[in-house]
C-alpha cells in the first residue's frame, strides 16, 4: 500500500505535469483528477443506476416525476420554468458529486460507460445541453465541432431575444453553478469538444471584437469571476484547458478574440481530435 506522502508526491507530479494549479477550488481538482477517490474504490455500487434509467427514458425525476423525454418536453423554452425550479439540473447533467436535489444520485462509475455506449440516451444528454443553451441565449450550429452561435432570431424586448436571457444570466447567479455543472457533465461523457467551445464563445463575447453584435457581453463582475475562478479550468483536456487559460487572460487585458478566431479554432481542434 503507497504511504500516504508518495501518494501526495504522486499528485503533486501530476498537477505539476498538466500546469493544474494546487489552489483550485477541491470540486474542480476532484473533476480534473477523475475523481480518484471513486475510481481506485473497489466496490462498485452498479446497484445505483437512476442516472442510466433516466436518460434510458425508464426512470423518472424526482421529485417531479418525469422521464426525460416528458422532462425536455417541459421544459424546453419555458423560461421562468428554467429559472425557478431548482430539481431539474442534477438530473439533466448528473456527476459524480451531490447536488442541491438530494432525490438525484450523484454519477456513478458503471452509468457514464453504459449511457456513453448507448446512442439514444447521449442523444438525450446533448438534447439536455441544447435546452439550457437556448436559456442561456445560445444556440448549438454544429455538433460535432461544438460551434456556438447566439440565438438571434427573436428580437429584444421578447424574453427569448438573447440579451434578454444574457441579462437573466447574469441577475441570477445559481446559474453560475448550473454552468460549473454541466461543463462537468460534459466532459464526463466524453463530449469533449463543448466546454472548450462554450468558453470561447463566452470570451468572445466578452472581448472587445464582440462590438459588432453590439457587445461586450456578459461581463458582470459576479460572471466574469465565475468564469475566471471556475468554468475556464472545468476542461480536462489539458491542451484545451490551456488555450481556454490563455485566451481568458488575454481578453481580460483588453485582447480581441473574434467570431472568425473562435469558428475556426473549432473547426481546426475538431479535426485534430479525428487523427488517431
């Protein structure tokens, strides 16, 4: 058995080897380390399986009592729905941590390879991560790069207009939370080209190149921390967290990222991702 100081040698190596600063929140190292404490368990608990009969569309949410289908149903582009209800999240985005839902059961080892294997139930999850896009003022242009662009076809006042869902962002910061989420998410599943992707656009968004849109957006002092402190290092990818990392810097000194850098950046990681 490993002393408990070549364990914690081991750790600093590895936090050293993949530029992962030791001051990072304890949720965001658990997440970016694979949740040691679970993988090196030596008893799985595949009895727990509630996150793969939700999204298998044989388990509802509790506590409301929905499948997921008849759960996207109720809540796609139900924006106080969206807002208010506090039980939906932990079920939409599950990961291996307790969330405010203790009627959710955190992720478990044995679900993330079964609901990864099956097509419907990933195809559920993405249909997840739409939902809270298009509430977050955001729309999904390509899948398979992770491309965003914003939801534009609703003028303001509407309260689908995206600045109108930028501004509920911004006043209500559970969803900060909710975004710190499903970046985990995400990444659990192996859709490994969203975070990155959803972060980028925010940046660009932020930067003074997003003038042409009649940006800068979303630069609260409450988001922009979160952001900072939080989302930009929920990427596990190292290389992505890396350009994430350098391109936040760069645009809180007043750098340009610009819609055209951001698409094909996207465009150009998808295609690496493709090499073997």
């Amino acid at each position: 058995m490993p002393s408990r100081r070549s364990s914690t040698d081991s750790l600093s190596s590895e936090l050293s080897r993949r530029d992962i600063p030791s001051s990072l929140p304890r949720d965001v190292l658990a997440f970016l380390l694979h949740y040691p404490h679970l993988s090196s368990s030596s008893s799985p608990t595949k009895a727990k399986d509630a996150n793969l009969r939700f999204y298998r569309n044989e388990q509802a949410a509790r506590p409301r009592r929905s499948r997921c289908d008849e759960l996207h149903d109720e809540l796609r582009g139900q924006w106080a729905e969206l807002e208010s209800r506090h039980d939906f999240v932990q079920w939409l985005f599950p990961i291996m941590e307790q969330g405010v839902n203790w009627e959710a059961e955190p992720l478990e080892l044995h679900e993330v390879e079964a609901i990864k294997a099956d097509p419907t139930a990933m195809a559920r999850l993405l249909e997840s991560y739409r939902i809270m896009l298009a509430f977050y003022g955001l729309r999904l242009v390509d899948p398979g790069t992770g491309e965003l662009a914003l939801a534009d076809e609703t003028p303001a006042p509407h309260p689908a207009s995206f600045l109108q869902r930028f501004a509920n962002l911004e006043r209500h910061g559970h969803n900060f939370l909710r975004v710190t989420r499903i970046l985990k998410c995400l990444g659990e599943f192996g859709l490994v080209q969203h975070p990155p992707s959803l972060l980028l656009f925010i940046l660009h968004l932020q930067s003074r190149s997003s003038a042409a849109l009649g940006g800068p957006f979303l630069t609260s002092p409450s988001l922009v921390r979160s952001f900072d402190g939080y989302w930009r290092h929920c990427v596990r990818d190292d290389a992505d967290r890396a350009f994430v990392r350098r391109k936040g810097d760069e645009v809180r000194e007043g750098g340009e990222w610009t819609g055209e850098e951001y698409r094909e950046w996207v465009t150009r990681r998808a295609g690496e991702r493709e090499k073997p």
